[in-house]
C-alpha cells in the first residue's frame, strides 16, 4: 500500500517532466526533418550563431533535462517527504475517522417506597 501512495505523489511530477522533454524535443525534430518553417528561420538567424551549434543546443538540453530531474528529486526526498510525513503525524486524530459514542440507556431501578407503619388499632 506504500507503493502505491508513492506512486500517486510522483506520478504528476513525472508527467511534467515528459510534457517539458517532449516540448523541447519536437522544435529541434521539426527543423531537423525540414518541417521546422519559422522556428528553422529563427534559430538558423546569424545572430543566434552562438546557440545555433547542434552539439551546443543538445548539450544544453540534456544538462537541464539531468540537472532538473536531478534537483527535482533531491528537493523531493530532503524537503517534501519530510513535512509530508509531519502532517500525517500533527494530523493523525483529523484523519481518522471518530466513531460515535455508543448510546447506553440509563436503567432507572425505583427506590423503595417508604413505608410507614402504621399501628393498627387495638381491639
């Protein structure tokens, strides 16, 4: 069941992280294959000579790629596990649902009546 808990916090995360791969990935296939049009023409611009290297662009793509994944997790596992963990510990009554208090009726027992006695009469 920890797995699974896991699975449904990461999960989110992950999917973010292959949306950005595939957004910057698909530019750099459109231009390569010919179908790239005005995003060709503005990185083929001799002012973006600098960044115009298909060696420099890759590079830069897989370094933010690692380096994001890579701080992801260590923020991950050193900040948010941590204070997830807190919660469920400071929140733990709240969580749980309360039972409701068993209703007992109240058994009412008669006290003896008292009795007085009474002298009969003398005959």
């Amino acid at each position: 069941m920890r797995k699974r808990r896991l699975l449904r916090y990461t999960q989110p995360s992950m999917l973010g992280f292959i949306d950005r791969c595939l957004a910057s990935a698909l530019p750099v296939f459109a231009c390569v294959t010919g179908n790239g049009g005005w995003v060709n023409s503005f990185l083929s611009w001799k002012p973006q000579a600098v960044h115009s290297s298909v060696y420099n662009t890759i590079y830069l793509f897989f370094a933010h790629m690692v380096m994001s994944g890579l701080v992801a997790y260590l923020l991950t596992t050193s900040v948010e596990t941590p204070f997830m963990q807190l919660e469920k510990m400071l929140f733990a009554s709240q969580l749980q649902p309360k039972l409701p208090k068993p209703i007992i009726p109240e058994v009412v027992v008669p006290e003896p009546e008292d009795t007085q006695e009474v002298d009969e009469p003398q005959k």
